[in-house]
C-alpha cells in the first residue's frame, strides 16, 4: 500500500527562533502590527510504502526521528493517509 506524509517539523518552544523573531518584528513594518509571534519551521511531504498505516507511521516516525528533524532543537508532527490507486 501506498501512503502520503505531511511532516510539520518545528523549533521547540523553549528555544529562540530567530528568523521567526525577526518575521514576528518586521509585520508591523508591512501593515500587520496585529501579528505576533511567529515560529518557522518546515513542512515535508513524501510517500511510504508499506502493508498498513501503522507500518507507515512507524516509518515515518523513525525518518523524523533518525534524519528529518534534529530532536535537540526541533519536534515534529505529522498525518499519514492512504494513496488511492486507479
């Protein structure tokens, strides 16, 4: 079987983020003094294959854990779903 990942890896909140610090200090610069607070992180998509949906979670939890996301610095989320096939 076939399955879709969105992966959403982010600082954690105990760290700084600068570059989400330096966004969250210029939003008033560009007319949106209302926004505050701003984090960056990534946002990664790939494809699993596997025999079910808790094979394929296992899997991408261990690419996040091993390689995707630096667990020092960074926790991860992530939604798997079936790729229908034609």
């Amino acid at each position: 079987m076939t399955f879709h990942a969105a992966i959403d890896i982010m600082p954690l909140p105990s760290l700084l983020d600068p570059q989400g610090k330096a966004v969250s200090n210029n939003m008033s610069n560009v007319g949106l003094p209302q926004i505050g607070e701003v984090r960056i992180g990534k946002h990664i998509t790939l494809t699993v294959e596997a025999d079910d949906a808790e094979a394929a979670r296992a899997l991408v939890s261990q690419a996040c854990e091993k390689l995707l996301a630096n667990p020092i610095m960074e926790g991860f989320t992530f939604m798997i779903e079936e790729v229908e096939t034609a």
